[in-house]
C-alpha cells in the first residue's frame, strides 16, 4: 500500500499519467520503468533542451523511492516484531494533545493534498476515503504512516531538488501539520524502542539522511550496511 506521494499540484502541473500510480495514489518509483517514464514527462514540462539544468534523472529518483520503501519496510518490521498497534494508537495519542478536530482536519488536509486516486478523480472525498479500511487496516493509520514518511522525505536534504513534488507547506499552513510532526519523536518515546542498537523509531528512521545528509548513494550504502 506504500510507495511514494506526489502532490495534487505537481499532478496537475505535469500531467502524469495515472499508470504511474497505485491505487493508494502514491507513485512507483522502485520500478525502473515509472521512473524513466516520470522523469521524461518532467523534462518535457521542465524544458531540458534548454535548460539542461533542469533535468530530472530517473535513477535520482529510484534511488529516492528505494530509501522511502526501506522506511516502509522497517515501520511495518516494526509493527510485526515491537508494536502492532502503534499507528492505531498514535491516532488516540494525538486526539488527546490536539484534538479530535485538529487532527481530523490534519488527516483530510493530507489525503486531499497527496490523494488516492479514487480521490483524485473525483470517485470517492477525502473524509469517505479515511472512513475506509484495506486489508484491516484503516485508512486513518494508513494516512497517519503517510504523513510521517512525507514529513521525513522534507527534512532529508538529498530529496531537496524534488521537494516540489511532495512539498508539505500548504499542508503546515492550513493544518496541525506543523504541531503534530514535532511531536512523532515524544510519541514513539512512549513506544517500544527497536533496532540493532534499540532507538526511538524516528530516530532509526531519519539515520540515514542524518548519516549522508546530501548523497542519496551515500543514504542507500547506509542502509545496506546498517
């Protein structure tokens, strides 16, 4: 169910195709082939014949998605070794600091911004989205992972040439967005720790951006090694 956003707006802007996309809305990009196809439809828009400046390189971005799907992988390690519930109860945790309006409009705020794409064609709304589930799992933890991995590819500076594709201030300027992210690391504090050497999960998660903060090669070696 997991692979990488892409924004409403930057949908909109190049014209993606809706191949290039899972069902959840999120796109391909561990697969070669989207990648290419992704990339060739940004250096079209982007005009690369004369500004070359400008291109987008397919393995950039499969380098990119790689690093996002291995933060999905470790999450749900995490969920099957440490925590099963985590995601569920981080809902309730948050509800309590923010409140159940405050995060609700932070859950609908997201799924808009970075949509399905039942949502993004209009089929289905946002708040009828998160009121479902897929294969047991809400939609409500499904958008809650989501936003943290969106959270986490802002603050890596390796992902900052693509930041226009899933670029979270609009989300911070209308949403709790910009109260609830600070507080992921007090919440898994309170959770389980988890890793060879056991850590709060968002500090196992951000390793590797900390580690090579502009080389996402260096990034994937970090991972391979650790």
């Amino acid at each position: 169910m997991f692979e990488f956003h892409v924004s409403r707006p930057a949908r909109d802007r190049y014209g993606f195709e809706d191949a290039l996309f899972s069902l959840t809305g999120n796109v391909i990009f561990a697969d070669l082939g989207a990648c290419r196809a992704f990339a060739h439809r940004m250096n079209l828009m982007r005009d690369v014949e004369r500004h070359p400046e400008r291109a987008v390189h397919p393995g950039a971005l499969n380098a990119m998605g790689l690093i996002d799907e291995v933060l999905h992988a470790v999450i749900a390690q995490y969920r099957r070794e440490r925590d099963p519930r985590t995601m569920e109860e981080a809902l309730s945790w948050f509800t309590s600091r923010l409140g159940e309006a405050a995060l609700e409009r932070t859950l609908l705020g997201f799924v808009e911004t970075f949509p399905p794409v039942g949502v993004y064609r209009g089929q289905q709304t946002a708040a009828e989205w998160l009121d479902g589930s897929t294969r047991g799992a809400s939609h409500r933890a499904v958008a809650l992972e989501e936003l943290v991995l969106l959270w986490l590819s802002n603050l890596n500076p390796a992902f900052r040439p693509f930041q226009e594709l899933f670029d979270d201030q609009p989300l911070a300027r209308t949403t709790a967005y910009a109260e609830l992210t600070p507080a992921l690391h007090a919440y898994f504090a309170t959770r389980p720790r988890f890793g060879k050497n056991p850590q709060n999960l968002i500090d196992l998660l951000r390793a590797p951006a900390l580690a090579s903060p502009d080389s996402l090669e260096g990034q994937l070696a970090f991972i391979r090694d650790h």
